[in-house]
C-alpha cells in the first residue's frame, strides 16, 4: 500500500484530508513488503519477542518521522524533502538522501516483483496446476503493472481505491479465520531465552523497514499546511494503525503455523509464496488460502504502482525527462528495467532485498531527520511543533539507526545466527 500518498487517494488531490484521512495516509504508505517478511524473519525469536521489537522500532521509527515534521514546519510546506535537506545538511546532505531514497525504491520495486512474481506462480500452480518459471512471471508481473505506471496517477487513482478497498475485506476475511484458529501453544511455545534470543539482531533492519514511512511527510505537510496538532495525530494514529495490522498479521501467521514449519520457508527464500504454503500444508482452509493469496496479490499490486510511481516521478524530474509519451516510455524504462531484469535474473531475492532496503532506509527515515531538526534547533527556527524528549531521544533514534546498520552488516557478512541453518 505503499503508495497511497503519491497516488491513489482521490480524496486527497480534491480536498484537504482531515486527520482520520491522513492517518490512513500515513498507514497506507506504512504498509507493505516489510510485512510479508515478518513472519517469517520473525520466526527464530519468535512470538513474544517479536511483539516487543515490533513496539521499540515503531516508536523510534515514528520518532523519525517527526522529527522530519519538525523540520518540515520550519519551511514553507511547499518544501520537498530535497530541499529541506539541502537547507539544513548542505549540498552533500542533500545528494545523500536523495540516494538513500532511490536507491530505497529501486529496491523496493524489485522486491515487490519478486514478491508479485512468488504469489502470481503460487496462485496459478494451486488453480491451474500450471507451473509458471520464476524468472518468466517476474517478467510477466513487472509488464502487466507497468503499463499502469507509465499512464501515470491520473489513470490508477480508481483502480488502486478499489484495490484498496479489496484489500481491507481480504485481510478482515482471512484475518477472522486465522485468528479463530490461532493457539496460545503456538504462540507461546515456553522456548528456552537461549534458543530464541540470539536471531534478534538480525530481524531488526525487516522490522524497520516495515515502518518505514517518513518519506511521505513533506507531501503531507503539503497537502495539510501548517496544522502541527492535525499533522502530528495523523502521524500517530497512522503509524499506530499499522502497529495493530502487523500484530494481528503475527498472531495469525505465528498463531497457526508451528516455529518448526520456517526453517523449509526461510530454504526456499522466504518469499511470500512460500509462506501461503507452508499455510496451506499446515491445514489452513481453501477458502482462507485464497482470500490470504488475494489479499497479497492486492497488496503487492498496490504498492509496486506506488513506489514505482514514486520512482518514475523522481527520475523525470532529475533528469528533465518531458512528460509525453516518448518521455514517460524512457522513464519508465529507466524505472522498471533494472528491478525487473533483477528479478528475472535472481526471482526469490525477496527477503535479501528487503534488508538492503534496510541500510538505505536508515539515511532519509532516522539519521537525516534528527539531524535536520537539530540544526533547526541550534538555528532557533520554531515551526510551531517541537519534538519532546529533548537530546536523549534525537540520541536514542540514532542509536537505533546505528544499530540497524551493524545487524544488516553483519547479516549481509553472515555472522549472525540463521534460523533453520
Ligand atoms: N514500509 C514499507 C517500505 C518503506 C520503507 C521506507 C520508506 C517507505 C516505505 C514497506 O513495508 O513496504
């Protein structure tokens, strides 16, 4: 759903959204990979940790988010990020997070084709019996959802509201008959501290991910004007929406298959089609099974427009590209055909994306706006909103960036403790 800000609330380019509007802004664009992988990256510490990480990273990932607010405020809201950053941090700053939030879309978009691809072959096999290759519905998926991006917001605005709508039924639907049939057993297995803790570290950079969300401000403060009190409820109440989502979707998943099933999913890649398998093996409902694979071909769908969208929108406007239909073709290519060859050349690098995403993500969501908003600070500029918490929580956000920096280091060199391996 990541998109919902750029693109798809038609309620947004007609008039100012109010607060409940901009949260679900802000849960819209909060939502997407990041949860298909929760689960499973989730499954070596499982449950009862995972419900803690899911709050201390929320909260510090929100904290980014306003303290970007913060600076954001100091401005007039017409500002873009870009050139908050350029203001604040100088012409370095400015080219560091405009790469950081690059290089995150292009990962992205890769991952939700690979993601797309995983589902669109696991629903064919089921429904078909046909055997799709990999690396052909990558292809497949990229071209069919492209078209979309290339006829620009304009044509998706209704699809993607419909889309949405399915979404939000899908996910009641099987998240009803997935919680009826979650086990406090399963939940709570008694596992000893020492076999679940030591795959915390390296679940850390998917959990931030999925929070992500920070980039979406500026258009925010945009389309609300100076509102620090509507603005600032937005943010929460978003963000907080999104809490609830990713706990129901863990005590549903987690809830249902054993901690002993992930090992053969994490094999296998850990893409979400793999995941609605080792669902299926474990007994869960036909019915359920196609609502849950509906609801992530929505999801992927929805979100691959937005970011892609997003993308497109930052290469024509950095490289000048005109806005007719030659222009957008080459923008469009220049959008979609690395993620896409990418993809068909490695289709289940799903999971390893999402946490490259992570390294990026910690420059524009966490490192960039504390330090945006101290200079503001040491500047004396007041927007009218000013984060609480003073130095020791702009120390803590960076620590947290920090320490999401060593874990996917550390994940990436292979010295964290795999689950499964
Ligand atoms: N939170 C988004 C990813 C994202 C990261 C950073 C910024 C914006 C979006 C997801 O889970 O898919």
């Amino acid at each position: 759903m990541t998109e919902t800000l750029t693109t798809a609330n038609p309620t947004f380019s007609r008039r100012k959204p109010g607060v409940l509007g901009g949260a679900l802004i802000v849960a819209g664009s909060t939502v997407g990979a990041g949860m298909f992988s929760l689960p499973v990256v989730t499954s070596g510490m499982w449950f009862g940790w995972s419900l803690l990480l899911l709050l201390g990273v929320w909260f510090c990932m929100y904290s980014g988010g306003m303290y970007l607010l913060e600076t954001n405020l100091c401005y007039r809201p017409s500002d873009s990020f870009d050139t908050l950053a350029g203001d604040t941090l100088g012409r370095t700053g400015r080219i560091l997070n405009g790469l950081s939030v690059a290089f995150v879309l292009y990962i992205l978009t890769y991952a939700y084709v690979s993601g797309g691809s995983s589902v669109v072959s696991h629903s064919l096999g089921m429904l078909t019996g046909i055997e799709l290759n990999a690396s052909f519905s990558a292809l497949l998926f990229a071209t069919v959802l492209g078209v979309f991006v290339v006829a620009g917001a304009g044509a998706v605005d209704r699809i993607t509201t419909i889309m949405l709508g399915g979404m939000a039924l899908t996910f009641l639907g099987f998240c009803h008959g997935l919680l009826s049939s979650a086990d406090s057993q399963t939940l709570f297995p008694g596992l000893p501290m020492t076999e679940t803790m030591p795959y915390i570290a390296g679940a850390i950079p998917f959990l931030m991910v999925s929070f992500g969300f920070q980039n979406c401000i500026p258009s925010l403060v945009k389309y609300f004007g100076k509102e620090p009190v509507a603005l600032r409820r937005a943010a929460i109440i978003g963000t907080l929406i999104t809490l609830m989502f990713y706990l129901v979707w863990q005590v549903s998943v987690l809830g249902n298959l054993e901690r002993d099933a992930f090992p053969a999913v994490l094999a296998a890649g850990g893409n979400i089609g793999h995941l609605i398998g080792a669902l299926e093996q474990s007994g869960v409902s036909l019915g359920l099974s196609l609502l849950l694979q509906l609801f992530s071909h929505l999801a992927v769908a929805t979100s691959f427009i937005g970011v892609a969208l997003g993308l497109f929108d930052y290469i024509a406007d950095l490289f000048g590209f005109a806005n007719d239909l030659r222009g957008r073709l080459i923008t469009g290519l220049m959008t979609l055909a690395p993620p896409t060859v990418l993809a068909i050349v490695a289709p289940n690098g799903f999971l390893a994306a999402i946490g490259y995403a992570g390294i990026c993500a910690t420059v524009f969501a966490l490192i960039v706006p504390v330090l945006m908003a101290a200079v503001c600070r040491s500047r004396g500029m007041n927007g009218g909103y000013r984060v609480p918490g003073g130095t020791p929580r702009m120390v803590l956000v960076l620590l947290f960036a920090l320490v999401v920096l060593v874990c996917q280091l550390m994940n990436m060199a292979g010295w964290l403790p795999a689950f499964g391996s």
